[in-house]
C-alpha cells in the first residue's frame, strides 16, 4: 500500500467514525437549550430587554442587573422592565408578574430557533 492511499484510507476512516459517532451520540441544541433552562432558578426582577444581534437577533432579558435569560419574540411585548420573574427549578415555565399582570410563559412546546455553530 503507498503512503498516498493510506492516506486517503485513513482520512475516510476518520470521516466515518465522524457520521458514526453523530448517528450514536445526536445533539440538539434546543434539548440543550432547554436542559439548561430546567437548571435555572429564578426569583428576581426584570432589569433590562435587550437583543443579541451578535447571535442572530436573538431577545433576551437581563434579571437581578447581571444574568439572562433567551425568550421568545412573542413574549417581548408581553414582559417589561420591573416585573417579577419566578423560575423554579426543574421547570420549563416561566411566571411574570407585576400588580396589574399575571403571565405564564412555558420553554416547552415551543419552537425556539437557536443560532447555528
């Protein structure tokens, strides 16, 4: 065999266990998303809306003036600054509140477009 079909042998060997291993181990990056989300725990106000446009437009909130928070475009006009954010953990829903408002926003069932690699 000469140096230049194992090279080629090798780089196919390669590129199969990459199909492979994306077959075995499929990564979404919403269930990713959404694992993450289970794992917060919130109990804080809305200190700012803002918008990633570094990260295809994507809105977000900022609670207690330092974390943040993905939401959906449709739920922008629903959240403003001040309100009361709760976030148990284990939980996909999401309550806003003020005096006047009760909001209850769920992650789940939802068809969030995160942003490509």
């Amino acid at each position: 065999m000469t140096d230049k079909s194992r090279n080629v042998l090798i780089i196919l060997i390669v590129i199969a266990v990459a199909i492979l291993y994306k077959f075995i181990f499929p990564f979404n990056k919403e269930d990713g998303f959404l694992d993450e989300m289970k794992q917060k725990d919130i109990k804080s106000k809305v200190y700012k809306k803002t918008i990633d446009f570094e990260n295809h437009g994507i809105p977000y909130i900022v609670y207690g003036k330092k974390d943040s928070i993905i939401i959906y475009r449709d739920w922008e006009d629903k959240i403003e600054i001040g309100d009361s954010i709760l976030k148990p953990k284990g939980s996909l829903e999401l309550i806003i509140k003020n005096s006047n408002k009760f909001e209850l926003f769920s992650y789940d069932n939802q068809d969030l477009k995160l942003p490509s690699p």
